[in-house]
C-alpha cells in the first residue's frame, strides 16, 4: 500500500474537495472534462507510480471539481493494453479513486456495434461484459486492504445506477441502448469471423477498454455505472473498412449527447 499512500498523498495535495463520483472518459470523449467548473488539473505524470496514456486524443489527466453541482475526479484519458501497460497499470487509478473515497464511478467508451439495431451515435448502457483479453488485473498477489481473492462479478454494473442512467434518458429525450460488452485487447480492430463469434456469445458492442476497470471496481466495492458510445459498425456490419479516424469523428458529433446525459445523471443521484 505504500505505492498508494504515495500517489493519494500527490493527488490530495491538488484536489479541491472530497471527490464523489469518478469518471473515465473513452476515445473521443474527453470534452466532458471541459465542463467541469473551477477544475484542478493534475498531469498522470504528477502522481507517483501513475502510468501515463499514450492513446491517440487520450490527454493523460485528472480534472478535479464540480459537474452539475457534484464533486468528481475525471480521468481525461485513461490507459489501454494495447499501449504496453499491463492490467494492474491500467486499474491503479480506479484504486485510487476509492481510496480516494468516491461513491461510484462512470466509466465511458467508444465501442463498435455488433447488434445490427445500433447505428453510429447510439448509447448503448451496459448491462454486463465479456472479457475477451485473457488477462485480468486481479492475477498474482491479492491486497486483501483492496479486496478479497476471489470476488463476486455478478452485479459489476450496479442495477441502481442503471436504472438512474435510464432516468436521466428520459427526461433528456435520448435514445438509450441496452447491451453487452465485449472487451478485447487491440490495437488493430477485429476481423468480420471475431465479430461473428462475438455475436453468438451475445455480445452487442465491442472495445478495447473498460473490462479491467469494471473488474477492478468490483473486486474493491466500488458500484459501476458505464456507458459505450457506438462510433462506428463492427467488422463485416457493412461494407466498409474500419478506421480510428471514424471512431474519433462521431464521438465528436455526438459527444454533447452523451455529455447531457452523464450531467442529468450526476443531477438525479
């Protein structure tokens, strides 16, 4: 725990108040930071033992303050397997986030549709998640201060803040998908066969992150309320070449959607 103690003391020095909320912020969707008032920003490089993010568009941040009248911490950019970290490097910062204190966190991705119901643009609320890397940040040595060994992964995406995300749509006037998530490794993108199996185990969306943070959530009691937002057709959906430059494209057109519909959720909670 000493690595901790080391990064909470850096972090708390900058902070403005006590967090509530954690956030983390997918390709494309780092402008949600933007809104955030009075912010505090503190560079991953700051803080000891933090990883930084090498991901194209992926700022390499905290932001601390007030979004729609709560307190968060936000991580504008977070850290993927395919830029070399490994799982634990990837899930530090969730750690520190409950140690921190926070209440919950919202995580939020770019993700690829499979369910051929999603067109681009969709939100899709994820219910639950496949993990396709064959890695899990909770292998060798278990901090029992963090977690117990072997953890309960059958409520990751809390029923609670699902149904206060479902709120927030409504009365947003947005369309809210429902859905699995498949989460791979990357980087390149899938092949329309990977895609193909991926449908009959009954995944609905695809990425390249999220599945350690929710695991690592759930192994420390942190409840997780995530969200994909579908920037581009899976493999073989259409007739089309896949391209990052599409993915970054529609969470630009459609990230103040999803930006309206973190801050009603942040309002009702």
């Amino acid at each position: 725990m000493k690595q901790f103690e080391e990064s909470l003391e850096a972090l708390r020095e900058s902070l403005p108040g006590q967090p509530e909320f954690g956030l983390v912020l997918g390709s494309g969707l780092g402008p949600i930071a933007e809104c955030i008032e009075n912010p505090v920003i503190i560079p991953y490089r700051e803080v000891p033992h933090m990883a930084v993010s090498t991901a194209p568009d992926h700022v390499g941040r905290f932001v601390a303050g007030r979004l729609s009248g709560r307190q968060v911490i936000c991580m504008q950019g977070r850290l993927h397997g395919y830029e070399g970290h490994s799982p634990g490097a990837i899930v530090y910062p969730i750690r520190l986030m409950k140690l921190l204190g926070v209440e919950a966190l919202i995580l939020t991705n770019a993700a690829g549709g499979m369910n051929p119901g999603f067109v681009p643009g969709d939100l899709m609320l994820i219910e639950d998640h496949i993990n396709m890397t064959g890695k899990s940040p909770l292998t060798g040595p278990n901090d029992e201060a963090l977690g117990p060994r072997f953890n309960d992964m059958c409520s990751v995406y809390d029923v609670r803040l699902r149904r206060v995300a479902e709120r927030a749509a409504a009365d947003s006037s947005i369309t809210l998908r429902h859905g699995i998530y498949v989460g791979v490794n990357g980087p390149q993108f899938e092949t329309p066969a990977e895609i193909r199996a991926f449908r009959v185990l009954g995944g609905d969306a695809v990425g390249m992150s999220t599945v350690f943070e929710a695991i690592a959530a759930a192994h420390c009691g942190l409840p997780v309320l995530a969200v994909s937002m579908i920037t581009n057709m899976a493999a073989g959906m259409l007739p089309q070449a896949l391209s990052g430059q599409e993915v970054n494209e529609t969470a630009d057109r459609h990230g103040g959607t999803l930006q309206t519909l973190i801050r009603r959720t942040l309002e009702l909670l």
